[in-house]
C-alpha cells in the first residue's frame, strides 16, 4: 500500500514539476513564469519529502519560494520591462530546444550506461534509533562540515554587501 | 517500483527544460530564473542519491547549493537593477555596447 502511494506521489509530483517548469519558460510576461516557477518549487519540496529528506523540503519552500522568489517578484516589478522582443527569433528557439534536447539525452544515455543504477531500488533513510532527520543532518552539518558551513556564511556576508553596494544610487 | 533512475531522470528532463530557458528567452530575469530550475535539478539529484547510499553528505550539499543560489540570485538582480537604470532595458540581444 505504501509502496502505490509513493508511486502515485511520485508521479503527480514529477509532471507538476516538469510542467510547471514547461510553462515557466515559455509564459511572455515575467509574473507568470515567476508564478510557475513557485509551483516547481513545491513539487520539488514534494520529491524531497519522498527522498526522506525532511528538513531539506522546508528550506526549499522557505527559502527558495519564501525568499528568492519573492527577490524576483519584487525586481519583476520594480523594473516593470516591456516585454518586447519576446521569442520573435524562430531559427533561435529551435536551435536552443535542440540543444537542450541532445543535452537531455545524452544524460539519459550516460544513466543507461552505467549498470549500478538500472537496477537500484530505493530503500530509504536508515537512520540511527532514535534520531529525526534533522538531528541526523545538524549532527552531520556541525561536526563533518563546519568549516564549510563558515566559509558558507561568509559567502552570503559577501552577497548582502556586494548587493547593497551595487544596486545603491550613487 | 521506484528506482534511483526515476528520479535522475527527472531531474535530467528539469535541467534540460533550464537549460533551452538560457538558451531561448532575451529577458535576463527569466534567464535567472532557468538557472534556479537547473541548480533544482541538481538539488534533487543530491536528494535521490543521499536516499540511495544512505548518506547524510547529500542533503548537507544541497544546503550549500541553496546558500550559492540565494548569493546568485541577491547579487544578479542588483546588477539589473544597476543594468536598467543605466540602459533602461533588460533585453540581452539590446546589451551589445561590447559588440559581443
């Protein structure tokens, strides 16, 4: 029974992602593809909840809907560009789904190459009694990777001030 | 059954979507927004094989990446910011002053 559900959650997921990420390229007017890339967001939050991947479905709604999207929504409409010139180049629509295409195939391709993951089944998070997903990864996060996690926080440092600086009036 | 390929190919079909979004739209702001969907992409390749090997170092990964993406993300719209009160356009074909 459980494994229907992961089937079925798997599926509904995958085709809300992959079309919402569809239309988030192909909308004209920016709200609209910042709209449908808020939905790819949350499917993909989906995808990470069945990948027992807990903590990491709430900061993707959290910072990649709550905030980034929110950044581009408010420059989307801060700027408010005329969206002139909108896909009137046909040869270059082609030529970059084509490219996009042999790209995506060529993945494939490589997927199939390798015999490890034809048969892979998913088994899901064996993780330590008594421990939640988030204990199990700040255990990991604050002791394996705590110099990255700094050299991380300098980086977002780094951001604010380059931002704050290069979109001030001077 | 689910297997690890299911997800990789997902992510695979995400990333390549991402990847004719650079390609086809002029408006740099939707550009910006294809490179968040193909950094997704990746983000749910980490996912699927942190499941797969049993490892916590994906997900701490996934982390960094979304610490990365938000630094891109804050610094790039400055720039256009910057970019549209200087030239009044955010149209690349119209950003041509270096002949490129």
């Amino acid at each position: 029974m459980n494994e229907i559900f992961m089937n079925v959650g798997f599926w509904v997921l995958g085709i809300t992602a992959v079309v919402a990420s569809l239309f988030m390229v192909t909308r004209e007017n920016p709200v609209h593809s910042a709209l449908w890339m808020l939905l790819t967001f949350f499917a993909v939050a989906g995808i990470f909840i069945q990948l027992d991947a807990e903590y990491i479905a709430a900061i993707q709604v959290m910072v990649y809907a709550g905030a980034i999207l929110v950044l581009y929504m408010f420059v989307v409409m801060l700027l408010n560009p005329k969206s002139t010139g909108f896909i009137k180049v046909p040869a270059k629509v082609i030529l970059g789904s084509v490219v996009a295409l042999v790209l995506f195939l060529q993945i494939v391709m490589t997927l199939m190459g390798t015999g490890v993951i034809k048969s892979a089944q998913m088994s899901g998070m064996n993780l330590p009694e008594g421990l939640s997903n988030v204990k199990a990864f700040g255990a990991v996060m604050f002791t394996q990777y705590i110099v990255p996690f700094e050299v991380a926080s300098i980086l977002l440092l780094v951001a604010m001030i380059g931002a704050i600086v290069i979109a001030k009036k001077d | 059954m689910l297997t690890l390929a299911h997800y990789l190919v997902l992510s695979a079909i995400i990333f390549s979507i991402g990847v004719a979004g650079v390609l086809i739209r002029r408006n740099l702001i939707v550009m910006f927004m294809s490179l968040e969907l193909m950094l997704n992409a990746v983000n749910i390749n980490l996912a699927a094989f942190s499941s797969y090997l049993q490892q916590m170092t994906g997900q701490i990964f996934i982390v960094f990446v979304m610490a990365v993406a938000a630094a891109e993300a804050a610094v790039g719209l400055a720039l256009f910011i910057s970019l549209f009160r200087n030239k009044q356009t955010i149209n690349a074909d119209e950003i041509n002053t270096m002949r490129g």
